[in-house]
C-alpha cells in the first residue's frame, strides 16, 4: 500500500529534570540542630514536534537526471531545551545557623517554558536573500561558462564541422572541374563523360565524408535526446534578528529570593534560496534535416542540372546550424527556497542578588535555553529573473564558409 500524502509525522519529547537538595529548617544551635531533610524534586516538561511532508514529483528520477525541479514540501515545528545545572549552598551566618543547606542538578529544569511559534517568512529576510540572489546570479552569468560539459560539446562541433569543411572543399574543386569542361557542352556525349569522370573521381573521397557527417548526426542527435548538462549550484540566505528587553527574575527552588538571573526572548528568521543554473546548448531543433545529406542528393544536382544553388543553400544552412550552436542557455533548472523561524526563552545564569545580608551564599548554576522552530521548504514555481544567454567558447573560425567564393566559381559553371 502506498503512502498518501501530505504525510504528517509527530514525534514526543519529554524534558525531565531532576534536583537533589538536603537542607535543615532550624533547631538551636549549636546544641541541637534539626534532622536534614533529603529529596528529589522531578520536573517534567512535554512538547510535540510535527512535520508535515508533501509529495515528490512522480517523474522525480527523471527530473533529478536532467537537472530538473524534484523538490518536495515540508513544513513542521521543533522544540530544544538545555539546562546548564550546577549547583548552590547557603547558611544562615547571623541568627540561628542551624539553618542550611545545598542543592545539585539540573536546578533550572522549572524554569523551562517553551515560547509560542512565530510562522511565515520575515520580509527583511527575504528582502536580503532575493538582493544576495540576484548578484550571485549575475556573478555566474558574467563567469560560468558550463563547465566541463560545454567544453566536451565544443569538440563535438569540432569534430562535425570538419568533414563539413572538407565536403565544401570537394564541391569547390568540382565546380572548378566542370568549369574547365565548359567549351564541351556543344559536345553532350564529350561533356557526359567529362562529367562522369569527375563525379567517380570525386564520389570516392565524398562517401566517407558523408558517413561521418551521418555519425556526427547520431552523436548530436543523442547528445539532444539524453540528459547531458553542466550545473552550478548557488544560493542566497538572509536573516533577521530580535531581542526582547531584559527582565530580571527570582530564582523559586530552594533559595527563593536569594539568587536572581535575567530572562530574556530572542527571534531569529532567516530566508534562504537554494537550486542550480543548468547550462545546455539551445539549439538542436534542425540537426536531422541538416546533416541527413547524402549522396543521392548530389547526383540529381549533377545529372539533372538542378541550379547549383542548391549547394549554397546547403552551405548558409550549415552556417546557420552552426551559429546556432554556438551558443548556450543557462537558467535555473531548479530553485527552492526555506523559511526558519528560531524564538527562544533564554534565562543567564544565576546570580547573588545581595539582598540577604545574614546569610552566606554560593551559587553556581547555569543557564537554560527554550526553543521553538517553525520551518518551511518548497519549490519555487517561478523564476524571479530572466534568463541569460552566453557564448560557447573555443569554437575557432567560420571562415571557410565562403559563400560569396563558392557562389562566384559556380556562376562561371557551363552548362
């Protein structure tokens, strides 16, 4: 049986505490003082803490393997308490000294009250973590450049336009060879076989070099279809505190009145962004017809004296094909953003309030801390900034496409 979601999760906590103290009340002293008095006082402080979990994407696997958003909600509470312990002692010094006594352990476990849960995002938090994200997302668009994913496409492109360059070489020097058997075309059986002589001679060197262009085909085609990328991980966190005035306290365990300590509250929010740029090459949409040329389109172009503008198409295509590919997009493939709310109830270490001045006290005792955190994560169904576009480098040259070249040998073809 699946789980259903949101699924909510509670877990119990149970703080105890615990004191041991001796003391004497009284008697005459120092004849006869009164039996010491022994006990464990036990306090017990109980909390709940809850999360609540939304549902994965059920495509999750996939989104994870191409950088996608496979971010899940949550939302709950927790609840933390320390008590620092130690100990005190104290005598009555003017008066009846049988009076007395000392105490050890855990003594501001009564003292532990958790405060109330503060939700929803601080705005300055926010504010300050947006600010942080922004310049963090120019900073990679003025710097990153995909890493090493990029550089190992940018020697793919390499690979592909070579036999592209080479094949464009072939028709030039072909174009020159028909050119060179022009004064024949009054002789068409002279010229056929003219022309027949240079499309064997030349149809040799061109079929491998359409084997590689199809191969490269196949490689950019499942570099397109596959989940090839580069990711850059960035974030952003702002945070926003408060602090309550303080208020001094009187101790109520044992040496009521005699020890003092100040209580005071602190809010801590924070706002933090989190997700990573993905960089990929934009463009793949044309690869298929482009580099499905083949040899049987060039015969027609030869035995049917199809216009030999079809090869400077051919050839701004690949141009233009290229072009594209020198670029690349980065944008966030996925971003999410935490809220944490943090409000503790801190009380300082005990402390002599000098206001006994007939009896002699020691006291060291710890502090103690109450806390309660409200958390919420998910993922951002927007993207608060636009996209950047850069340039793939390492590309070289695209000089050898020289149309207007190619164009002017052809022109002076015959027939």
């Amino acid at each position: 049986m699946g789980v259903k979601y949101p699924l909510t999760k509670t877990e119990r906590k149970q703080y105890i505490y615990s004191v041991d103290l001796e003391y004497v009340n009284g008697g005459t002293y120092p004849a006869s003082c009164l039996t010491p008095i022994t006990r464990e006082d036990v306090t017990v402080v109980n909390a709940v803490d809850t999360a609540t979990l939304g549902a994965s994407p059920s495509n999750w696997r996939q989104l994870i393997a191409t950088g996608g958003n496979a971010t899940s909600t949550l939302l709950g509470t927790r609840h933390r308490a320390f008590v620092g312990g130690g100990g005190y002692s104290y005598i009555f010094v003017s008066g009846n000294k049988c009076i007395r006594g000392h105490a050890s352990g855990a003594l501001g476990g009564n003292q532990i009250s958790f405060p109330a849960l503060i939700t929803g995002a601080s705005p300055i938090a926010d504010s300050l973590a947006r600010e942080k994200l922004l310049a963090r997302y120019l900073e990679a668009k003025n710097s990153w450049r995909g890493g090493n994913f990029m550089a190992e496409f940018a020697e793919t492109v390499h690979m592909l336009r070579h036999p592209i360059h080479s094949l464009y070489k072939n028709i030039t020097g072909m174009a020159n060879r028909f050119r060179s058997i022009r004064k024949l075309h009054r002789l068409p059986k002279a010229y056929a076989e003219a022309a027949g002589d240079i499309w064997l001679t030349y149809s040799f060197g061109w079929k491998p070099l359409f084997e590689d262009i199809s191969d490269g085909n196949k490689a950019i085609k499942k570099l397109a279809a596959g989940t090839d990328h580069d990711t850059k991980r960035i974030s952003a966190n702002g945070s926003s505190t408060d602090v309550t005035s303080q208020v001094i306290g009187n101790v109520t365990s044992g040496i009521n009145n005699y020890a003092s300590y100040y209580s005071y509250l602190k809010t801590s929010r924070s706002v933090r962004y989190f997700g990573a740029l993905r960089a990929r090459p934009e463009s793949f949409a044309t690869v298929a017809e482009t580099f499905g040329f083949s040899p049987s389109d060039i015969i027609p172009a030869i035995w049917e004296a199809i216009p030999w503008s079809f090869f400077v198409d051919y050839f701004v295509n690949v141009q233009q094909v290229i072009d594209s590919w020198r670029f690349a997009s980065s944008d966030f493939s996925w971003l999410a953003v935490t809220s944490r709310n943090t409000t503790q109830r801190i009380h300082t270490p005990w402390f002599d309030a000098n206001n006994h001045p007939g009896i002699l006290l020691n006291c060291a005792v710890g502090g103690t801390s109450a806390a309660t955190t409200w958390v919420s994560r998910g993922p951002m169904n927007s993207i608060p900034y636009g996209t950047f576009r850069f340039k793939i480098p390492g590309f070289g040259s695209l000089k050898w496409v020289n149309i207007g070249s190619l164009m002017a040998t052809i022109n002076r073809s015959r027939p």
